[in-house]
C-alpha cells in the first residue's frame, strides 16, 4: 500500500499544481506569449497532435488573447525540425511570421519550459498541448518560474491518445524529480531576444517580463 502511495504522488502532486490553471481557448486568460510544445513530425509536417495544438495557438492569436507564439522542439537533427514545421503550419494558418519564435532546443518539457524562462524571458503565458500532457506542463513551467495556464486541446481516444496518457504516469515521476533538483537543460546557451522583438513588432514595450 505504502508503495502504491509513493507511486501516485507525483501525479497528485500534478494535478494539485494546476488545478486552477486549466483553461480553454475561449476563457485562456489575454496573455503575450503562448507556448506550444512539440508532438512528432510525419513526413517532415506536423503530426495530427501536433496539428490540434497549434490550431488552438492560432485561434487564440485570432481572438486576440495572446501577441506571441514560442513554438518548442526537437531540432537535434538535421532531417527533423519540429519548430519550422510548426512555424510553416502556424503562418499558414494566419498566424504572421514575425509573431512566431522558435526554440530549437526543447528535447523535453522540463527543458522547454527552464528555456523559455532563461534564454526568452517569458513571465507568464498560456501552454498549449493535449490533455493528458497539459497538467504537466504547467506544473514544470510554474516551477520553472513561468506563470503558466494551460489550454488542453481535445482529441479522440484512439491508440495514440491512451499511450500519451499512459506514458504521463511514468512521465509524472520525472517531473516530480526535475521539479526537485531542477537540472540544467540539455542546451542552455546564450539569452535570445527573440520574444522581446516579437512583441515589439505587436506594439509593446521593450521588456518580455512586463
């Protein structure tokens, strides 16, 4: 029983750190900077998930709730480049190129949500991704130092969906690590100012933090 206990605590510890801050595309709060985060390619295009998650970054960039999208990915090879994949996808769903800021080095949420803090300068922002990952994500990008509220986009339960679910129990138990000891990502590197122009180019000031 003891163990069974032990087990569950990372996914209670989750869930209890983004109770309150799920949210969908028509109530996400009007923030500058979405985070998309990325879900495999098929043939060098945004899978289906994929596809779902950045459909709900541009309309809320349509409905005017965020000025910004961080597209974060895996780019650790030279054939696979999920955030200019994403990129393409977003701008050709109306979403304008130079509102669009890739990070080439988000090998996993954890680093994601450590990068966009560090190296972007990203406060606070809305988290797109399904909904089995989304509590995830804000509970690392909250620990990350981000103010994050999380947009879970729906899916049907086809085999993909229950192993992306499945997997977030035994994903839950590295969270829960990475939240204690809090390990550099796997790329840091130099701060980018990406974010801070792109918000400049939509009419704000000079600071990504305000």
């Amino acid at each position: 029983m003891l163990l069974c206990v032990l087990a569950l605590l990372p996914s209670t510890w989750m869930y209890t750190a983004a109770a309150d801050r799920l949210r969908t595309t028509a109530d996400a709060p009007r923030t500058e900077v979405a985070v998309v985060f990325g879900a495999g390619l098929w043939q060098g295009e945004p899978s289906p998930y994929l596809a779902r998650r950045l459909d709900a970054a541009a309309e809320l960039y349509r409905s005017g709730r965020i000025k910004v999208v961080l597209v974060t990915g895996d780019n650790s090879r030279v054939e696979y480049d999920e955030p200019d994949a994403m990129r393409g996808y977003l701008t050709e769903h109306g979403v304008p190129d130079d509102r669009i800021v890739s990070d080439y080095a988000g090998f996993d949420t954890w680093d994601s949500c450590v990068r966009a803090k560090k190296i972007f300068g990203v406060d606070r922002a809305v988290l797109v991704s399904q909904g089995f990952h989304i509590r995830r994500a804000v509970a690392l990008c909250e620990e990350a130092g981000v103010e994050s509220y999380g947009v879970g986009v729906q899916d049907r339960h086809d085999g993909t969906w229950y192993y992306g679910a499945t997997r977030e129990l035994f994903a839950a138990g590295k969270a829960s690590l990475d939240a204690l000891f809090e390990p550099d990502p796997r790329f840091l590197g130099p701060e980018e100012t990406g974010v801070e122009k792109a918000l400049a180019s939509a009419g704000r000031g000079p600071s990504a933090g305000q």
